[in-house]
C-alpha cells in the first residue's frame, strides 16, 4: 500500500470510530437513529436520528488529539449547504414532516485511545437561497 492510501484508510477508520461513538452516545440520550451514512449522489449524512418529535440530522467530525484544529471546525459552509441539501432529499423520499435540527458532534480521540466528545444542538440553521 502506498502511503497516501494507508493516510486514507486510517481517515476512514477514524471516521468510523467517530461515527460508532457518536452512535452509543445519542442512544444513551434517548434519540432513535433512522439512519446512517445515507448518501445521495457523492454526498453523505453521518447520522439521521429521531428524538420526540424532531427530525435531528448529525454531521460527526472525529480527529485526532494531535490535529491542528478542532473537529467542528471541518464544517465549513459548503459542506453545510451539501448537508441541508441531502437532508432534504431524505425528508422528502421519506415522507417526514417534522421539524429538522442539525447538530454537530466533535471527536477528539486521545493517544491513550479514550476520546472527548462535543455535542452542539442545533449547530446551525440551513441557509436560505
């Protein structure tokens, strides 16, 4: 394997890592997840979850303690723009009409392998065209 490669596959694993966490973690909380990396076209949803009567739609960004910024910091406005627009596609394929949150959960995996997690409710507010 190449070494861009293996940097690819440990970005994946990590994201994995991440997602996997973040899955235990709003399940503890009481959500219901509908649905996990849905994609739609090239563009993904890491987590689709239900609490009460709220549709909340979760990007997870997982690094490492050594990484140079924090993981939220990875949602950048486009990739907001690409999250409400798949979010969208799901809410209309399945028929949901429920008020729609979009949080972010960030990851800081640490080098003993115990992690920090950051759990922003309604990170932001999908941008109006």
């Amino acid at each position: 394997m190449n070494e861009e490669t293996d940097t690819d596959q440990e970005k994946d694993d990590m994201g994995r890592k991440g997602e996997a966490i973040a899955a235990d973690y709003i399940t503890k909380k009481g959500y219901r997840i509908l649905d996990t990396n849905w994609r739609h076209g090239h563009k993904e949803i890491d987590i689709i979850a239900r609490l009460k009567d709220e549709i909340v739609v979760i990007e997870v960004k997982t690094r490492a303690e050594n990484y140079a910024e924090e993981p939220w910091e990875a949602v950048t406005p486009s990739k907001i723009r690409n999250i409400v627009e798949v979010a969208d596609v799901w809410l209309r394929i399945n028929h949901v009409d429920l008020e729609t949150r979009f949080d972010v959960i960030s990851i800081l995996i640490n080098k003993d392998g115990s992690h920090t997690l950051e759990h922003f409710e309604g990170a932001f507010i999908p941008p109006v065209n």
